[in-house]
C-alpha cells in the first residue's frame, strides 16, 4: 500500500509541476480578451493544476504518516511550499484580468514556480 500511496504522489507531485508551469504561460501576460475574465482553456487549466497539486499535498501528507518519514524535515518543508503554491495560485489568479497588477500576478507566479523547484529539489536530494 505504502509503495502505491509513494508512487501516486509523485505522478501527482509531476503533473503539478508540469500544469503549474502551463498556468504560468498562459497567466504571464494576464487576460488578453476584452472581457477581462478567466474562461475558456486558462480556466480549465487553473482547475487542473489546484486539483492536482491538491492532491499531490494530500498524498504527500499520508506517505508521510504512513511511512519513515515523520521524525525527518523534508516532508514538512514540501508542506510549507505546498501552502506557499496555493496561495501564490489564489493571487494569480485574482489578478489574472487586472492589467494594472500584472508585476503582482508575475511575482506570485514566479513565487509559485519557486516554490515548487523548492519543493522537488529537497525531495530529490533528501
């Protein structure tokens, strides 16, 4: 079970990666639409990578409880990038239509980015 629980989260921990690189391509430049508002594919991939990274947090949690990993630091500096992932994401996403905060949007998705080359780095090296 433990060995299933490992291997889900890093299929889920990838893919976050991968979709909140996506989300910051298409979130740099804000919305390019006369509406202003988040729709269509960047809507779809925003949903997607708080999903996913969502439950790359949760299984994380569980491999941590479930295996050797309680008494060692890495899993709780994955949890402090996790919180600071999630809200980097609300922030880029609440400025995703304002063209004046775009430098507030690109330094949350910059934080987002870091966060996350943060977190795998320590899970590789660990």
């Amino acid at each position: 079970m433990y060995i299933a629980i490992k291997h889900s989260h890093l299929l889920t921990a990838t893919l976050s990666i991968f979709l909140t690189g996506v989300w910051t391509v298409l979130a740099w430049n804000g919305s390019r639409s006369t509406s202003g508002a988040l729709g269509g594919h960047a809507k779809m991939i925003y949903i997607a990578h708080r999903i996913v990274s969502g439950l790359a947090g949760l299984t994380g949690l569980v491999v941590t409880v479930v295996g050797p990993w309680q008494a060692m630091l890495f899993p709780y500096i994955g949890l402090a990038a996790f919180a600071v992932h999630g809200i980097a994401a609300n922030i880029s996403k609440k400025t995703f239509d304002v063209a004046h905060e775009a430098r507030k949007r690109r330094v949350a998705l910059l934080i987002q980015i870091s966060a996350l080359a943060l977190s795998a780095y320590v899970m590789v090296t660990k």
